[in-house]
C-alpha cells in the first residue's frame, strides 16, 4: 500500500510540472488557435536563469530562502520578457497568415531557442543546486513525501489556483475569456486584443519558469535540451485534458504524470512514453476533444 | 580611398587564388583520415578528446614528413552520437574518399555507419565504442577499436559486484541505448548464471525524461542492495541524487559511460561511493603521460573521455600505413593485425574480430569528488 502512494506522489510531482506548462500551452491555444512549440524552451532558459541568478546570488553571499526567492522573481521576470518578445517576433507578423505559418515560425523558434543556449552557455549538462529549503518541518513528513515533492506540488497548486482566480475575478482574466471566445467581437467592445495576447504569453512564460525551477532543483540537472522533452509532454497533457481549457490542462497535466507514475511502478518503465501516449489515444477516440474540452465548433 | 580600392579589388581575388591553388595541390596527396563522432549535443565531451588528439599526432607526423611521404589530413565530421546523422556522416566520408576513418563514438552510431565503411571498404578505428556485436557478429571486418567490448566490461562489473562486494540482490536498470542495454543484458546473464545473488529488477528508463522518481521509488520497493546501471552519465546523475534525497543507501554501480568527470560534476555528493568501470588505469605509462602533456601544451587543459584510446587508435593506423607501405585496404586490415605498436594503453595490435588485444577495464570509485582505481 505505502508503495501505492509513494508512486501517487510521485505521479502527483510530475504531474504538477507538466500542468504548469501545460497551462502555457493551453492559453495560448484558446486565444490564437496556435501551438506554441517554444514553449518548452521557455521553460528552458527558466531553468538556465535561474541557475545564473542563483550562483550570482550565492557568490554575494545570500543563502536559503532569500536566494530562492530572489532568483524566482528575476526568472519570472526574464522568462515573461522572453514569451513577450517570441510572441511580437514570431507570432505577431504572421497573425494575419493562414494558420500553419505561425505553427512553422513556433518551431523555428524552439529550434533556435534550443541552439542559443547551447551556443551561449554549454552544451554539457549543469549541475542545478537545490533551492528548495529545507527545513524542519520537512523532516518530519519526509517519510510519507519528499520535501521537494511536497514544495512542488504546494507550489503548483497555489500558483494555479492564483491563475484561476485571476481568470475569473480580473477584469483582464475577463478579457482573455472574451478574446478567445471571439476575438472580433472583443474588439469591437473595446478589448485591446493585443495587449491581451501579450499578456497571455506573459502570464504562460512565467509558469513556464516556475516549472523550470521546481523540476530543476528536484531533478539537480540542466541543459539546453531539457525543454524539448518536458514541452512533449506538456502538449500532450493539454490535449488530454483538453486545449483551450484550463481546468482541463492541469487534470490532463495530473492524470498524465499519474499515468507515467502507476505505468512504472506496477508495469515497467520501459513502456513509461508508451502509457502516456496510449492514453492520449483511447481518450482522444472517446472524447475527441479531450476530458474537460468543450466541442469546437469551427468558426468560419 | 585608393588603398582600399587596392585591397577589395586587388588583394582579396589574390588571396581567394592563392588558397584555392594550394588547397588543390594539398589534397591531393595527402592522407585523409575521417574523424566522426559527437562534437555537439549531449554528448560531445565524449567526442571531442578524439578530435583533439587525432589533431595532435596528425601535426607531429606532419611536421616530421608525414607517412609514405604524403601529408595526414583530417576531415573532422559531427554526429552528435545519433545513429541517422552518422550514416550521412559516414556518406559524406565515403564520398570524400578517406583512407580510415578514427570513430564513431557511441555504439549505436557506429553500428549504423559501419556497413556504409564496408561496403566502400574503409578500415574504422573506434575509440570508444564497446558493443560487442560490433565486433563479435564478424559482419564487419573493416571495424576495430581501442576499447574493450561490453561484454568484458559486464563480466568484470558482475565479478566485482558478486566476489568483492559480495551482494545479493541487484537491480539491473539501462537506459535503452544500444550501449546501456547492451551492457546491462550481459550483466544480469553473467549475474543470473553465478546463482549467488538475483536480479530483483530488471528494466528501462527513458532518457531526457522529466523526472526519474517512480523508477527509484521501484528500486527501493524491490529491496536491491545495488544498481547495476547500463548507460551514459546524464541520467545516472539523476537517479543517484533523487536516490540520496530520499536517503537510499543503495550501491550504485555502472559502466564506462558514467565514468566522466561530468557525472561527479552534476550528480555533487551524490556521487561519492558511486563505482564505475572504466578502462585500466595508464597514469603511469610513460607514453600516456607524454600524450597527456602533450594536450595540456596544446590546449591547456586537462584531456577529457577516451583521449587515450583515440590517441592509440591514431597511432596505431599511422602505423599500420607505414608497414603496408600503401593505403589500400587489405594490406593495412593484415598490417593492423601484424604489427604490434607502443601506445599510451600498452603494447596493443589486433586479433581476428577487430578487438584490441591488451587493453582492458578496472573498476573505478569516486572518492573526494574524483575517480580513484580500486586494486
């Protein structure tokens, strides 16, 4: 039984991760019907700067909690400038275009996002130092939970309730809901459209990061390539979920990393990719738009 | 004004011809030696020693008249340790008409190139790549390389792990790889067979995946004292740090691909205890020290994974070059397995499957953050 939850958590772990990015994913498909592949890559050099920050940090002598705090707002900070800035370069030109242009730019993004950092920094793999604290109370539930685990899925689960509450009670979060509902029709009513799309990457660079620092202090490695796998995955869990909705992202996000979790642990992780996969499958053949998404209705 | 019209008009198309002219008469007679393997990605620190140390012998055989009286040339291609890549690599070196080729580095890539090599009948050199059907199929004739196959490697790790540690369970994990799997499957026959200890587990992993805590939750559930781990160094970190987080004391233990400086640099004190096979130790042939200085000349660092075997495979091809007298294939494929030559690894020369005779592994633990040899 212990072994069961030990695997839940586990699952639960991961499955926060891929949620957060998910999001990502999933906003940015509700309000522009585009996939944006260089999501992962945000992601990415979250973890990257994050670690520059972090070394600056300690070098000047902080320690604990401070520099983690510190480092996660400089990264949110620089992650949300990078998601603003790929969206005016490389989605903004091409709104107009037919809808595979932007999907082509996305991926030409990730490319070079993925050779940027490796050119710039290194192509090795970097040791990531563990951020997260540890502290007493910690100790005590280290048996049930590891404490990066228990950060994580704390962490995940504040900043996506701080996201729905934002969706649902701001006047922007009530913004972004009317521009991916119809976006003609917000702007007719006087929603600036691109200041909303602006701020929907914003908004998703910036959980993208918060994911990049969580998954890197757990796991305590990073390089150049480590948003292209975890970009994979988060992708698939918004269209297991269903993209476009948010609920939807993190339950496909959760139900993912649980299915990778449970399918190792009592099967084999040789097949881990296989599970994921195979049930993006079967949920696609019986919910085509995947658990929570609403049926499309093709606008013309 | 006016020396500037003289320079774009006059010296630049002077230049472009003057290189031009000489490169045409360079290649023309030069020895071209292939270097091929990773010089980018995720595994480039196990490419790059070769390039540096095929650069050096081929400048000092060079400087001294070269071999036949022809020049050596490298052509130095990358790819990235990914099998679909070195087939086009090994085309484009076909193409260019190399007399051998030093490489590929990881196993799956070779295995993918080689038939290409065969069938235009070029010898390959391969210091690093360890897959035993490389060589022990006998598919490819033209292949050799200056590193004990796999098979060795998991004979001495089972050895180590049933005699001198004396365990009795063992978990066998790999990371799917051509190399890891390869590895890991003679492990667990050698271990299975002994009947002194059993194998509790037996699985993959996915590499690059985001996270590894449900196969290390599996680990500890299975009640192993050890990890046999078939595969490279990146996700070897990982497991062993999300292992000590979790404050499981089990033995890791694993093969040549983890022992790289790098995995001590990212897995930290995790990766004290850890132990890993690795080629002998030859800090104290004199030859080996000589090539290590050599490099800290030239480039002013240390020389990283494999820079030894490259090292030798050079040697050793310049070598048989030199007793063929020619560059054609079947004489230089005898005189490579005539002619025994003093290298950096020992005496070697090679036997009938390619294999290098006189090399071999030892066992290797991290100690204070390096990699000491265990006697």
């Amino acid at each position: 039984m212990n072994f069961f939850w030990d695997l839940f958590l586990g699952g639960l772990t991961r499955g926060s991760i891929y949620a957060l990015l998910a999001l990502g994913y999933t906003m940015v498909y509700g309000i522009l019907q585009l996939i944006n592949f260089a999501h992962g890559e945000i992601y990415m050099i979250g973890a990257f700067s994050a670690l520059i920050v972090a070394s600056i940090l300690t070098m000047q002598g902080l320690t604990g909690l401070s520099v983690l705090i510190l480092a996660t707002i400089a990264t949110v900070l620089y992650a949300a400038a990078y998601g603003f800035t790929v969206e005016k370069i490389a989605y903004k030109p091409l709104r107009q275009s037919s809808r595979l242009s932007p999907l082509i730019s996305a991926i030409g993004m990730s490319i070079f996002l993925q050779n940027y950092v490796m050119l710039a920094q290194t192509s090795d793999f970097l040791p990531f130092p563990n951020l997260l604290p540890q502290s007493n109370f910690l100790d005590s539930i280290s048996s049930v939970i590891g404490p990066s685990d228990f950060i994580i899925i704390v962490t995940s689960a504040a900043v996506m309730s701080a996201l729905t509450l934002l969706l649902k009670f701001t006047k922007m979060g009530k913004a972004m809901r009317a521009t991916a509902q119809d976006q003609t029709m917000a702007m007719l009513t006087g929603v600036n459209v691109n200041r909303v799309i602006s701020r929907t990457f914003i908004i998703g660079s910036a959980l993208a990061a918060i994911g990049g620092i969580l998954i890197a202090s757990h796991v305590g490695r990073i390089n150049f390539y480590i948003g292209f796998n975890a970009g994979i995955k988060a992708f698939t869990a918004a269209v297991l979920g269903g993209i476009g909705s948010v609920p939807g992202a993190v339950l496909g996000g959760l139900v993912l990393g649980l299915a990778e979790s449970f399918g190792t642990g009592y099967i084999s992780s040789d097949y881990e990719s296989v599970f994921a996969f195979a049930l993006l499958i079967l949920i696609l053949i019986f919910k085509p738009d995947g658990i929570l998404g609403r049926s499309s209705q093709q606008k013309v | 004004m006016k020396n500037d019209l003289l320079f774009r008009w006059i010296l630049i198309p002077f230049f472009l011809l003057t290189f031009g002219t000489s490169s045409t008469t360079f290649s023309a007679e030069t020895i071209k030696i292939g270097i091929a393997g990773a010089h980018t990605g995720d595994l480039a620190s196990y490419g790059l020693p070769t390039v540096k140390a095929a650069e050096l012998i081929a400048n000092s055989v060079n400087t001294k008249g070269g071999i036949l009286g022809r020049k050596i040339q490298l052509i130095i291609e990358d790819e990235a340790c990914k099998p679909e890549l070195a087939t086009n690599v090994a085309t484009k070196l076909v193409s260019q008409k190399v007399d051998a080729v030093i490489g590929h580095i990881c196993s799956g890539a070779t295995k993918a190139a080689l038939r290409t090599y065969k069938d235009a009948e070029i010898i390959v050199i391969s210091p690093s790549a360890t897959s035993p059907e490389l060589s022990l199929s006998g598919q490819y004739p033209n292949f050799h390389r200056t590193i004990a196959p796999d098979d060795t490697q998991a004979r001495l790790v089972a050895d180590f792990a049933l005699k001198t540690l004396k365990l009795k369970k063992i978990a066998v994990i790999h990371d799917k790889g051509d190399y890891g799997k390869g590895f890991a499957e003679y492990a667990k026959i050698f271990i299975e067979k002994s009947k002194d200890a059993k194998v509790v587990l037996y699985e993959g992993i996915t590499p690059g995946a985001v996270d590894y805590s449900a196969i290390v939750q599996k680990i500890k559930y299975s009640g192993a004292d050890a990890i046999v781990y078939g595969g490279y160094h990146p996700e070897a970190a990982s497991v062993v740090q999300l292992m000590r987080k979790r404050n499981m004391k089990t033995i890791f233990i694993s093969d040549d691909g983890v022992k790289d400086q790098t995995f001590i640099k990212v897995a930290a004190v995790a990766a004290e205890g850890v132990y890993a096979s690795g080629p002998k130790d030859t800090t104290k042939n004199p030859l080996a020290i000589a090539a290590i200085n050599e490099h800290k000349k030239a480039y002013g660092t240390e020389p990283g994974s494999f820079y030894l075997n490259a090292y030798s495979a050079m040697l050793a091809i310049v070598n048989a070059i030199d007793k063929a007298k020619t560059t054609e294939y079947k004489a230089v494929h005898k005189a490579l397995r005539n002619h025994s030559i003093d290298t950096p690894l020992g005496k070697i020369k090679f036997n009938d499957r390619g294999d290098a005779i006189g090399v071999g592994f030892s066992m290797y633990q991290v100690k204070n953050g390096i990699y000491v040899e265990l006697k």
